[in-house]
C-alpha cells in the first residue's frame, strides 16, 4: 500500500483479546511493523502496556497503529489505569485515550475487552478491520463504519 496516506492502513498488526468462563483475561498482538521502518525499530506491540496489555482486574488491550505514539502514551495500560483509578468505563477510556492519541498525530485504533465481558473497539482512522464473537457462536465484523461497544 505505498503511498498509502493513512498511516494505519500500513500495518499488518492482528490483535485478540479474549476472557474466559472464569474472569481471566489476555491480549495477543502480532504486527509486520511500519512498511519502510527503520532497522531496528521495535513498535509497540512487543512493549506490555503500549500495544498489549491484560489485567483481570480491569481489561484486556490488543492496539494497532502509529507506534511510536503507542508507546509514549502508555495507550493499552493507560486505559486499564483510567477505569481502576478514575472509574471509567472500558468504552469511555478507550475511546478518550484513542481520541488524545489522534490529536497529537498517532493515528490507529484497539480492541478490547473488560472484566465484564463488555467489547470496545475505538479508532481514529478511516477504518480498522475488527471483529467478536461470544458463547451464542455468532461473528459481529466491521471495518469502516463507527466504532462499536458490543455489551
């Protein structure tokens, strides 16, 4: 996708946040990194906090996007941080950190999943190819429309 202006069409980051019949949560994120990164370059879904990111006691973050923004924010932990200390919600604090993270440039998106089983996926770029499914054995996928919060 050369010359592609959307800096989060560029990635090649699957992510998956699941919980189990107990409560337990976890995060997975693999990524092919920036098209034309530099060597050595290490992005944020190998850094535990940035691009993933579980806590049973809060949520599970599996990020995608502008790394270098990923990592300076904090983004997966810092959402995990503003539902255990400020009480927010996982759709609330997802979608502010991502909203900070697009005024400052960073551009990409999430998914995760709360201690609840409650589903965020926020974005702040034309599209992120995204998707759940629970017990009931039906598959919800989206692309480019809003983002959505699967209750």
């Amino acid at each position: 996708m050369a010359g592609e202006p959307d800096e989060a069409r560029r990635h090649g980051t699957v992510g998956a946040v699941a919980r189990d019949r107990d409560g337990n949560l976890a995060a997975a994120t693999s990524t092919g990194g920036m098209t034309g990164k530099s060597p050595g370059r290490v992005g944020d879904s190998p850094t535990i906090g940035a691009g993933t990111f579980a806590d049973n006691a809060s949520c599970a973050v599996s990020a995608t996007g502008h790394g270098e923004f990923f990592i300076r924010y904090c983004t997966a932990s810092e959402i995990a941080a503003r539902m255990r200390h400020a009480g927010h919600s996982l759709d609330k604090a997802a979608g502010a950190v991502i909203a900070e993270l697009g005024a400052v440039g960073g551009s990409g998106g999430l998914i995760a999943i709360d201690r609840d089983g409650n589903i965020a996926a926020p974005f702040n770029c034309s599209g992120m190819y995204r998707g759940f499914a629970r017990e009931d054995g039906i598959l919800h996928t989206a692309i480019y429309d809003e983002p959505y919060q699967a209750q």
